[in-house]
C-alpha cells in the first residue's frame, strides 16, 4: 500500500470520527465538564499557600488531563461496537494499522480542546502567574499527551473487547502511563522555573517512551482485531 | 502415559528439593550468615526479599516471552506457561512487597520511600494484576490468550522505562534516600544470598508444574462439559 | 471445494457446524487452521490486500454508523474501498435500495428493515465480484426481503458469484445453482436444486443435521 493511499485512508477515518463526534459531542462535552469540575473541585479543596502552588499545580494538571482523557478514551471504540461496525472496517482493503492511528489522533483532538479550556482554567483558579518557558511547557503538554494516547488508545482498543471494558481500562492505562505522567509533571514544574537543571532526562524519557509505544502498538495492532 | 509417568517423578523430585533447600535457605539464612553489624538481625530478612523479586521479576519476563511465542504459535501450553507464570510473579512480588517495609522502618526510619527498585515493583506488581483483570473481564479462550498476550508484551516493555524514570526522579529530587545498593555483601553472607536463590528458584518452577498442570485439567474438564452439553 | 464465477450457491446447516466461520475465512477475517482459499488463483492470506476489494461481506450486522447519515455512510466506506466517481455511485445505490428520499437522515433513526436495505447498498458501494452473505434475512421485513431477493438475481445475472449463509430454505433455495449443507466444520451433502425439490432437501438436511455427532 503507498503512502499516499495509506494517508487517503486516514483521513477518510479522521472525517467519519470528527463527522460522528460532533454531531453529537457526547464524548467531548463529557470530558470537558468533567475537567471543569475537577478544576472547581481542586480550587476548594486544595487551599494552597502561594509559594506551595507552583510544586502542586503541575501534578493536579495532570491527573486531571489523565482521568479526563481516560473518560474519553472508554468510549472511543464504543461506536465501532455498535453494529459491528470494526468488522466492517476491518473488511476494507488498507492496513489496520490505520484505523488505529485514526483513533489516535481523534483522541489527541480531543484532549487538545479539554486542555485548551481547562489548563488557562488552573492558572486562573490558583491564582498563579503565566509559566516563565512557555515553550518548554507547550512541549511538555504535547509530548505527554502524546505518549499518553497512543497507549491510551490501544489499550481502549483492547478494554473494548471486554464487556467489562470501562470497568478495566484505567487499571490497564495509569500503571503503564507512569513514566509519562512522572516525566511530564517533572518537565512541567520545570517550565515554572521551580527546577535547577537536569530536567532534559525527561523530555528524553518522554521521547523513548513515545518512540517505544508507537512501534509497539503498530506491531501487535493487528492481533487485537483477529475475529 | 508415558509423559505423564515422567511428569510424575519430576513433580516429586522437585518437591523433595524444594522442600530441602528451603530448609537449607532457611538454616543459612537465619543461623549461618553472620550478623550484619548495623542493622542487626533484620538484615537476615533481606536474603529472603532480593531472592523474590529476582523471582518476580524472572516470572514476568516468562510472561514476555511466553506471550510472543504463543501469538506466533498460538499454542494454548504458551498461554497456560504466560498466565501462571504472571499469577507466580503478582505473589511473589507481594512478598517483596511486605518484606521491604518490614526491613525499611527499623533501618530507614520510614515504611515506604520512593526508591526505583521498590517503586518499579509497586508498578510492575499493578501491571500484573492489570493483567489478570483482562484475563477474568473474557469469556473466550482464544480472545483471552490472545488480548492477554498482547498486553503481556507491551507490559514488559514498559518496565525498563518505569524504573528508569523513576530512578532519574529521585536521584534528581532533593534529599534522595540511601539506596538498597549501598548494602556490599560480606563474604559469610554470600552462602545464605544463594541459598535463598536456589530456593524459591526451584519453588518457582514447582509452582509453574503444578498450575500448569492445573491449567491443564482445567481445560480438559471444561472440554468434557463441552462434549456432554452437546 | 470449488465455486466457479457467477455462481450462487447457498449454505445450510445446524449452530454451531461453522458456518460463520467459514464465511470469517472466505473474507479473509479469520485464518483458517489449515487448508486456504484461493480466488482467481491468488491465495487469501498472502494477498488479502488486493482480494479484500473484491468481496463485499452483508451480516446480520449491518457495519453502519448510527450518527451518520446514509448518504455519509455509503460515502464513508466508498472512500475506504477507493471507488471511483463516488457520488453518483452513491446515488444510483441508494435508488436501487429505495433509501434516496431518507439519504440525509442518520441511520440511528432507520427501521431495522431499512438499516439492512442500506447495509446492502453498503456491501455493494466498491461492487464486488464475490458476495458473501450471513444470515442477511433475519429481521427483514417482507418488502427488504424482496429487494435483497431482487438484487441477488441481479448480481447472479451480471456474473457476480454469490455466498449466501442461511437458514431459510425457501430464500436460499430459490436462486442458487449450488447448495451446501455443512455440519461439524465439514461439507456433508452438496446437490443441484434444481435437481431435487425442496421437501426432498429438507428431509436430507434433517438426517444430516439431526444425525450429527451421534
């Protein structure tokens, strides 16, 4: 299959995703009042001294990003249940390997808008002021998100093979997203300036990782879809 | 029946040695090895808790190993070696689990520090676990081997990454604890090290051949119910 | 077993004899344990790529997406078949399963017997030389019944070759030039029908089925 025909297909999956989602944005309205409510929740909960809200406000961001996308993430193959309409796409003539990624990047859609809301929303909530490298903490939320929904989105992928799929997939994501969720916390904090050097092993652990489980779920995707 | 008269002896033979060097391990252990000076006798239990997680840790990666083979085979004695290894490995890593705390409180004045071997565990052992949730959330035994295999690899995969994550985090953190590496071992207690290796080495595989075993059976009885329902 | 091109032929026999799963393997979705098949002397599973775009799958399920709308959906796996000059494809398909006045409603809203007729329109978007059908009358109402009937013929007619899984002798007997009964995974009885009325197939195929195992 040439590339070009491979890219056709992919965003011929991207157009039925986006065309679906939002249409009736169950999925994203979902996720995004969930967020605000962690925000709000966390804004009274955690009545933090100004100097303690620099090395706490990272972690929040980011446990919030994680159950947030993983809402999102549970239903991600719940339309293709339906119908059994992932036998249908796995009867088209193209690797399957495409419909996976397809997914992929819907999902980082997805939490691409969640975080564009809620992430100004912490600042504002916690009072605290613009990051000083917003580059690095641009860099920070992409790479994490990242590498957190291609892993995501495989083991949704699999959860959804289950009948009991919402019941395991965190128990399969947030153990495997460890080093992600350590590593994006860490560049994030240093992206506050709350950090003195050293922090590049990080971003270096995030791209390993990235690296690691986009090859992986490529190889084994197709094992998933055997009927 | 010819294989299952050897399978027979092997069970036995291994139970005898199982059975005699953890006696042994035992006798090495807590009377021969030479009391640690600092510590005192609550480094004795430091044989024990190395020797399961390099069990853990040997069982895991039978996981691995057993889940490639059984996806390029896709013969169920793969999937039977993958599971039951994963079940060995989740208790064994308890151990490790327990026994850490226990050695960390009197010698670290602490129960839990974020310390990459420990810490790696922690995760490894909810990774396991995670895996046995796929396992009892199917039905089908195809599907179940095969999903299961498939997490089996991209589980193992990540455990390198945790630990060095995790060992980067707290050497960069401020305060950074005294690692489990800063413990040499002294001539005497090597004998005892060893022993406890063979040990739960040789209960590891006691434990494989006898839940493979009972894989087994199992397998067969749910044939026969198979075969009587229809 | 060999199937020549154009023909019909309709496969009967008991749950559980491996019907699904024969079709699974036809359509290059389940790998076969041993034994392959092979279409136009190339053999599935080393050239599923190319083959899949030939062969056109209706199930009981009907593989469509209940937010979009018909128009969308036949779209949608048009662009995944690469079939060319898309919209009027669409157009005359959606004609020919009578769906052209509801094209732009979502399919969430479709009656059962109208989400077929589209699944239908939907197995045949790329029009494929192999069809193959799994049980497609369950559920269908009267009038599906006649329009999945009708563009059968039309297929057999125009040289496409037909796999049709059933446990409806009337339907499955009416038009195939082949007839199969399939019990334990293995090919017991083959016959013309034409050859043999239906109550005769029915007797044979209750011996068989029934027989079966003991």
């Amino acid at each position: 299959m040439s590339i070009n025909s491979y890219l056709d297909k992919l965003g011929v999956l991207l157009w039925k995703e986006i065309r679906s989602e939002f249409r009736g944005q169950e999925i994203l309205s979902s996720m995004l009042i969930f967020s605000l409510l962690v925000v709000a929740s966390f804004g009274f909960a955690v009545d933090l001294m100004d100097d303690l809200t620099g090395q706490v406000l990272p972690g929040i961001i980011w446990i919030t990003l994680t159950f947030a996308g993983i809402l999102g993430l549970n239903r991600s193959f719940t339309a293709e249940k339906q119908n059994d309409c992932l036998s249908g796409l796995i009867l088209c003539p193209s690797d399957r390997s495409v419909i996976f990624l397809a997914k992929t990047v819907m999902n980082m859609l997805l939490m691409a808008i969640v975080e564009l809301v809620t992430v100004p929303l912490f600042f504002i909530v916690f009072n605290y002021p613009a990051p000083p490298y917003p580059g690095w903490f641009f860099l920070a939320l992409v790479l994490g998100t990242y590498c957190f929904m291609i892993v995501g989105t495989f083991l949704s992928a699999l959860a959804s093979a289950s009948k009991a799929g919402e019941m395991i997939l965190p128990v399969l994501i947030i153990p495997l997203i460890i080093p992600v969720l350590l590593s994006a916390v860490m560049m994030t904090k240093d992206s506050f300036g709350l950090m003195t050097g050293g922090t590049d092993i990080y971003l270096k652990i995030l791209l390993v990782y990235g690296v690691i489980f986009t090859v992986l779920p490529l190889l084994l995707f197709d094992y998933l879809l055997e009927v | 029946m010819e294989k299952n008269r050897f399978t027979g002896w092997l069970e036995k033979i291994l139970a005898w040695s199982v059975f005699l060097s953890v006696l042994l391990a035992l006798y090495l252990a807590l009377v021969y090895a030479p009391t640690e000076k600092t510590m005192g006798d609550i480094q004795r239990i430091f044989y024990f808790h190395v020797a399961s997680a390099w069990i853990g840790m040997l069982a895991f990666l039978v996981v691995f190993i057993a889940s490639i083979c059984y996806l390029f085979t896709r013969h169920d004695k793969w999937d039977i070696y993958a599971y039951t290894s994963a079940e060995i490995g989740v208790i064994f890593t308890t151990i490790v689990l327990l026994t850490g705390p226990i050695w960390a409180k009197p010698i670290w004045g602490t129960w839990w520090t974020w310390d990459p071997r420990l810490t790696t565990t922690l995760i490894m052992w909810f990774i396991y676990i995670a895996y046995g949730k796929i396992r009892t959330s199917l039905r089908e035994e195809e599907k179940k081997a095969r999903l299961a295999a498939v997490f089996g690899i991209l589980a193992f995969a990540d455990v390198p990454v945790v630990f060095f994550a995790i060992r980067w985090w707290r050497t960069m953190h401020p305060g950074a604890l005294v690692t489990s590496s800063g413990i040499g071992l002294a001539a005497g207690m090597r004998p005892a090290f060893f022993g406890g290796l063979l040990a739960f080495s040789l209960l590891y595989c006691y434990f494989m051949l006898l839940s493979v075993r009972i894989e087994r059976m199992r397998a067969e009885i749910r044939a026969l119910k198979e075969e009587i329902l229809n | 077993m060999e199937i020549a091109p154009g023909e019909f032929v309709a496969c009967f026999g008991p749950n559980g004899a491996g019907k699904s799963t024969t079709l699974k393997i036809l359509a290059a979705l389940s790998k076969p344990s041993s034994g392959q098949v092979i279409i136009d002397g190339q053999d599935i599973q080393e050239n599923s790529l190319a083959l899949r775009r030939r062969i056109g799958v209706i199930s009981h399920n009907s593989f469509l997406y209940g937010k979009l709308t018909a128009r969308e959906n036949l779209e949608f796996y048009g662009r995944m078949y690469e079939v060319s000059d898309l919209d009027r494809r669409v157009e005359t398909i959606l004609d020919q399963v009578g769906l052209i006045l509801v094209a732009n409603e979502p399919v969430a809203g479709f009656s059962r017997g109208m989400q077929q007729r589209l699944a239908i329109a939907r197995a045949l978007i790329h029009n494929p030389s192999l069809v193959l059908l799994d049980e497609p009358y369950t559920g269908l109402d009267e009038m599906a019944k006649g329009i999945l009937n009708t563009i059968l013929k039309e297929l057999s007619q125009s040289k496409h070759t037909v796999f049709l899984i059933t446990h409806d002798f009337d339907q499955g007997l009416e038009q195939s030039d082949q007839a199969l009964i399939l019990v334990g995974g293995k090919i017991v009885y083959s016959c013309k029908p034409r050859s043999l009325s239906r109550e005769e197939f029915r007797l044979r195929y209750l011996k068989l089925a029934g027989g079966g195992g003991i």
